[in-house]
C-alpha cells in the first residue's frame, strides 16, 4: 500500500510559445512519500505540479492517477479528487471570516432552502483549526485581522481534508513564520504517515534535505536525476544536488564575507521629517557605498518607505531628495539615477503582456534613442546583454514575460535597474521566489554595488538576508523605527525579533471603520439639519423625503449586488425611464388594479432580461461592465424616445393615480416596503451564496474560482437581481409622480454611486460590501437634498454641490493605494 503509485508522468511537454518548459518528463509519485522537487527557476518544478493539480493542462503526454488518465479542468476538479495544491503568493479573500476562507464554495454543506447557517460553519471551522494544532486563530475572526504567514495556514486548512490523496506545497515555507513551518512540517509527516503523498517544492535546502524522503532534480524542463533517503544522508549530498540543479559548482560563497560598513560621505539619497499616513517624522540618510536594510513584520511600515523613497508615495510632510533635487514622483527619481523593485512583482514592476526586451530596456529609453528615434539594434543589444548576465531562461528577448517563471520574472524586474545603470537601488523583498544559484548571484551582484560606491536600500522580510548583507539594520515597529543593528558576524535573527514584535495597532478599530464612522455621522448631521430647517413643515418634508427616497432606497440596495463585485450599471435612469413609460401605457390600456399588475409584471420580466444580458456580456465577452452599461444606456436612451414619440407628447400619466386621501396609507407601505427589503437583502448578504459568493469575487476572483465557485453564473445572478430591485424602483417612482417622459430617470446612475459612496460602500467592492451602507447613503442624499432645497438654494447649484461631493469622496477614497474603481 505505500508504495502504491498516485500519479505517473509520461513523456510530458509544455510549451510556453517558444520556451519548452516540460521537455518528455517522465515521474511517478507514490503513497507514503515526501518527494521534493528542487531545480532552478525555471526547471519545471511547478508546471508539473499545476498540470497535474488543474491550473493548467500540458502541450503534449499523459498523465494518469490511480491507474486512471488524468485531465483535470481546474483546481476545483482537482481538490475534489483528492489533489491539493497550496501556493507562495496569497490566496485568501479579504474582508470577511476565517471560517468563510475555509468553506468558500462549499456553504451546500451548511444550506437549508437557501440559506446558510453560519453557526456550523464556524463550528465546523474551529474544529479543522484545531485538528491542525492551529488554535491561535479563531474561526469567527475577520481573516484581516490576521497577517500573511497565518492566512497561509488558513489556506493549509481549507485545501487538506480527509480525501486529500496529494498535497503539493508549492515554496509555500518562504511565506509562513517559524512556527507556521513547524506546524506544516508535522502536517506533511502526518500526511506522509497515513500513506498519502506530498509533493515539496522549496529552495530552502536545508528543509528540503530535513523534511523529504526522496527527492527529484530539474534542469531545463528535464529530469537530471532522483535521489533515495540515503543519498541525502551522505555529508557531501548538498553539494551533489546544487551541482544536479545549476550543471556547475557554484561554490559555498553566499551572503558579504567581509564586515565592512564604511561607505562615502557624499549622501545618494535623503528622507527628511518624511510624514505618510502612520509613517511621522521619518529621517534616513543613505550614502553612496552603503547598503541600508530594513526588517520587520507584515504592516510594520518598512514597504511604505521604500514607495516614498522612489515617488510612488507623495510625503504630506518633509522630502526626499537626491542630490538636491526634489523627488516628487517616480519620473524625478528614475531620471536622477533611483531604481525601485517593487515587491508587488507582477503588478508594479513589470508589464507581463510586454517583451523581456520591453521590459528591462523600458527605463533606458532616453539613452537608447537619437533624435527621437529608438534603434532595435541597441534595444536587442542591451537586452541580451542583461539576459545573459541573469541567466534568464526564455527562447529570446522577444518573449513574453508572463510565459516566465515567477524566478524568471523576478530576474527582469532586477534586470532593468542594472542595463539602466541606476546608482541607487531600493529592493522591496528582491530574492523573493528566487533559486539559490540566482541569490547567489545577486548577493554578488548587490557586494559589488558597494564596491562601486552604488547605494542600495534593501527591504526584506528575510532577517537572514539582511544580516548576510546589509552594512546597517533599521527595524520598524508600528511605522517607526525601533532598533539599529550594525554589521557584525555576532548578530543573530534572535537579536532583532523583539524589537518587531507588535506592541498594539494603534488606532486599528478606528481605521477599521473609518467610512462606517463617516456615514453615520453624515447621516446624522444631515438629520439634524433636516430637523433645523423644516420648522412647522416637519410633517410634509417627512413625507416629502420617505416619498423622494424610497425609488432610491430600493435601486441602491439592489446594486450593492453588483458593485459588491467590482462593477457598476449606468444604466439604471434610463432604464427606470422606459420602465415607467411601459408602466403607464400598459396601466392605462388595461385600467384598474388588472392594468398595474399586468404593467409591473412586464417591466419586471424586461428588468430580469436586461440583468441577465449585461451580465451575460460582461461575463463571456470579458468586457469591463462600463462597457455594456454604456450600451444598454444608449439602446434605453433611444427606446424611451422612440416610446415618446409614438404618444405624440413629451410626457404621459397614468390613469389611476394614488388619490390625496389614501397618501397616509401610501406612504406607510413606502416605508414597510424599505424595511422589508433592506431585511430581506441584508439577510441575502449574510446567510446566502448569492451574497457571499458575490462579495467573493468581488475580493478576489481568481481565489474565488479556485474555491470552487462558479463565477460566471453568480455574475450574472446578481445582475438580475440588481434588475428586480431598479424595476420595483420603478414602479415606486411612478407612484409618487404619476407621470413619466422624456429625460425620466436622467441622473440617476450618479445619484446612485453617490448614495453608495455616502454610505461608505468601498466602490472597489469585496467583503465589506453592505446593505446598510445603500440605506445611510440613500437618506443622507435625500435629506442634503432635502436641505439645500429648504435653504432656498435653486436646483443647479444643488446639482453643483452634489457633483463636488461626490469628486471630493472619490478622490479622498482613492488615496488609498489598494482602492480600485469599478469596473
């Protein structure tokens, strides 16, 4: 039974356009084994395993598990059969709970008539938790709370269960804290002792020669060797593998040998009584010849310096300069002679749908071109100059750089800095997912900038690192610096960590909740004043204001829906124009109670259409849902003309007004009829899929997808969902004015957006996605509204006023680097 063979690789090939990153692999994997899979960037590690586990299918061979030909068409298929696969970089969605992380895609286990008890999935999650011995992290807790090392775990948890048959761990050790690799090391043994099988992929050589009990060398898409317990035993077996991964010796030199720290007088780079949000009164002084590192944990304020240093980030206070010049900005740096490799590799350093060519001569654009004129020759020059020097694996300059891998990657984002021949260099995490013949070589690399009198501003999140490099250590601790360590062969990571260690987040709850706080205070005062301004009209203006904000109500909470997502419709006034002009045709051609309900019923069907076509072609036509809003805002614009004209009137009215009497009445069904539905969404949002699954993608998709949750059809879901409530709004509208024509509904997209945005509704979507914010919003609008009206303040100037809040809250929200727009 243990040594019963899981999976077998025959003969397979991947091609990445030119570059063949599987070369005919043949592999076995077996019961009962930690098989390491250890080679250079770019070897064909993780090809194999994201074949095998459904992340991506193979150009040609065979694979097949349990006797069975394999041909997964996801990861969800994948983990389903018994194949987890845990990644480097995170995988978790924001913004809601551990235990919905652990049990996203899978709330049918804990759903009766559609709703979902999250009583048992908390319980449920707790106790995997604690089976893992992971008891420090609580279920019910926001997975914000946690950092990157403990959403790891949370990920550990949510891809092994009981029918978990293959565990790839895919260098997923560079992410976890000591402690977590402790926990994931007795995992994979406890995996290992129940005869399953674990595939460990790491550049750690240390724990790949602890942790495995056989082990498999690639080299260029191709298997060099396999390696018994036995043979990693011997005292020479290090030296054999590193020999096995590069095809040379790469010798024992790594981090600086010499304890030098002098450097020149001349400062390259000055940070001075820097202020940046948490970050207050920073001051550093980098000179020429110096290596500065910074160290911390997750949040501390280490990244944040370094975005400052390079212009990403505009101090509110102090400077940065460079020579006496100013650094206002990423143009003013690079062109003074700053470089600046981001550890958010794949969406600040580089273009992945460029050419590595692009991409490293990109910043040398200037000194290649005479004249205006770039010449290809000296583009292609430079660039093969630069992929030699790293070694980077690819078919030619002229190749894509997200057909790299991530190792590959990492080379081109340290690659441009050097053709550029940048003076200072500021490394956010530069060895991240990087083998160790290519540390070593940029080890090299960063030793000889020092030499050459370069300054280099080393971030990284790797204590050993930065004592293996670094000629002075600044620890930060709550966006401040709280230790410095100089250079010394005594200094060990023991020394440092208690000055990283986490005192309290100051202010952590008021961040937290900061829009929350904002909307209900704007709320309240808009209340106030409402209460101020009405006098003995108190009575009217109530009415008045539940009358006006009803429609609103109702069509915001719906398109919480669909911005919960990321997205937007600005549609929605036409769409309530033609809406209502049906409504009054079909009312008044039938009559009485049979005519209203005969009208609500096809504008209702219209409605879900409309939703169910915005959805469907922002879903399979991948375009950005502006795009078929627009559309559909166009195709509205011209059915509600087309509508009017047929009357021969610019506006008609319906035959069956409310009458003055039955207004009382009316207006206390406006009010049941928020409520109800504020409850009824609230609810959806809570305890069904289609509000967590929604607010999931909104997150993060691609988890999302991996979670086993069926995107396109929640996408197109929600949409109809966002169409019954703009038909309700619709119908609620014409209630109140009796009336509709040409130009009803005009403003009513932006009035949304701003009852949202009001409310505290993050516009970029995701888990703090909520009903409540549709509701706060929608009645502070109204009653600012309502207020600028009974100021006697004429209806262009309200306008006015509206539009200048509503560019002040974007551009407020929009300060903070991780909001994206709608899309």
């Amino acid at each position: 039974m243990e040594h019963e063979r899981l999976i077998e690789v025959k003969n397979m090939y991947k091609n990445f356009g030119p570059t063949k990153a599987l070369r005919g692999v043949d592999v076995s994997f077996y019961r009962g084994e930690i098989r390491g899979l250890v080679g250079e960037n770019g070897s064909g590690k993780s090809t194999i395993t994201s074949i095998i586990s459904g992340m991506q299918k193979a150009t040609s061979g065979e694979v097949f598990y349990k006797g069975d030909p394999w041909n997964p068409d996801s990861m969800v298929e994948a983990q389903k059969a018994g194949i987890s696969m845990v990644l480097q970089e995170a995988n978790t969605i924001p913004n809601c709970t551990v235990a919905e992380n652990i049990f996203a895609g899978r709330f049918d286990e804990f759903s009766r008539f559609g709703m979902v008890n999250m009583r048992k999935v908390n319980e449920e999650a707790q106790k995997m938790l604690d089976s893992f011995g992971i008891t420090h992290i609580k279920a019910a807790d926001n997975i914000n709370r946690y950092g990157f090392e403990d959403r790891k775990l949370i990920e550990i948890v949510r891809c092994v269960s009981e029918d978990t048959e293959i565990f790839v761990v895919d260098e997923t050790t560079t992410a976890l804290s000591l402690e977590g690799r402790q926990l994931l090391y007795k995992l994979i043994r406890q995996l290992k002792e129940k005869g399953k099988s674990v595939i460990f992929i790491s550049h750690d050589m240390d724990e790949i020669l602890e942790q495995c009990t056989d082990l498999t060398v690639l080299r260029d898409g191709e298997i060099i060797g396999h390696l018994s317990r036995e043979d990693m035993d011997k005292p020479n077996a290090e030296q054999v593998i590193r020999l096995m991964m590069v095809g040379r010796e790469i010798g024992d030199a790594y981090y600086r040998e010499d304890y030098d720290i002098s450097h020149k007088d001349a400062v390259a780079l000055e940070l001075s009584h820097v202020t940046f949000g948490p970050i207050r009164d920073f001051s550093l002084k980098l000179h020429e010849g110096e290596i500065i590192g910074f160290g911390g944990l997750s949040g501390c304020g280490m990244h944040e310096i370094g975005r400052l240093a390079f212009g990403l980030e505009k101090p509110e206070q102090g400077s940065v300069e460079r020579k006496g010049t100013k650094i206002k900005g990423c143009f003013e740096a690079i062109k003074s002679g700053i470089g600046y490799i981001s550890k958010n590799r794949d969406s600040e350093a580089l273009i992945l749908e460029g050419s590595i060519q692009d991409n490293i001569t990109l910043p040398s654009e200037n000194a290649l071109s005479k004249g205006g004129f770039i010449s290809p020759a000296s583009e292609k020059r430079l660039a093969d100059q630069e992929i030699e020097k790293f070694l980077i694996k690819c078919g030619s300059g002229k190749q894509w750089v997200n057909t790299l891998s991530g190792g590959n990657k990492q080379k081109v984002s340290f690659a441009k800095w050097t053709a550029k021949g940048s003076d200072v260099i500021i490394m956010d995490c530069p060895t991240r997912g990087v083998d160790i013949g290519v540390k070593q070589f940029m080890y090299a690399l960063i030793a000889d900038m020092k030499k050459q009198g370069k300054a280099v501003l080393l971030i990284s999140e790797e204590m050993a690192e930065l004592i293996g490099m670094a000629d002075k250590i600044l620890i930060m601790k709550d966006f401040q610096v709280s230790k410095e360590f100089e250079r010394n062969p005594e200094l060990s990571e023991a020394d440092m960590i208690e000055y990283m260690i986490w005192e309290g987040r100051r202010m952590e709850w008021l961040k937290k909740h900061i829009y929350d706080i904002a909307a209900y205070a704007g709320l309240v005062v808009t209340f106030i004043l409402f209460l101020i301004f009405s006098g003995d009209k108190l009575s009217y203006n109530t009415a008045t204001v539940l009358q006006s904000g009803a429609a609103y109500a109702i069509i915001a909470l719906g398109s919480v829906f669909v911005y919960s997502m990321g997205f937007m419709d600005v549609s929605v006034g036409q769409q309530v124009g033609v809406y209502a002009i049906l409504m009054i045709m079909i009312t008044n051609r039938i009559g009485g109670a049979a005519g209203v309900c005969a009208g609500f019923l096809v504008i209702l069907a219209l409605a879900l259409v409309c939703g169910a076509f915005n959805g469907a072609v922002a879903v399979w036509l991948k375009l950005p849902s502006i795009v078929t809003s627009l559309f559909l805002m166009f195709f509205f614009t011209g059915a509600q003309l087309l509508l009017m004209e047929g009357t021969g009137t610019s506006s008609i009215s319906i035959s069956t007004p409310i009458k003055p009497q039955d207004r009382d009445m009316y207006n206390l069904m406006l009010a049941a009829a928020i409520i109800v539905v504020a409850i009824v969404l609230t609810c959806v949002f809570k305890f069904t899929k289609l509000g967590k699954y929604t607010r999931a993608i909104g997150a993060n998709e691609t988890t999302a997808a991996q979670c086993g949750i069926n995107t396109t059809k929640w996408k197109v879901i929600a949409y109809m969902a966002f169409g019954v409530t703009v038909a309700i709004g619709s119908f609620i509208m014409l209630t109140r004015t009796g009336s509709a024509g040409k130009g009803t509904g005009s403003g009513y997209a932006m009035d949304i957006m701003i009852c949202l945005i009001l409310g505290g509704m993050p516009l970029s979507g995701g888990m703090r996605s909520k009903v409540s914010s549709a509701l706060i919003g929608t009645f502070t609008y109204v009653l600012l509204t309502n207020d600028l009206t009974t100021m006697g303040i004429d209806l262009n100037m309200i306008n006015f006023v509206k539009a200048v809040i509503f560019i002040l809250i974007i551009l407020v929200t929009c300060r903070k680097k991780d909001v994206v727009l709608p899309r």
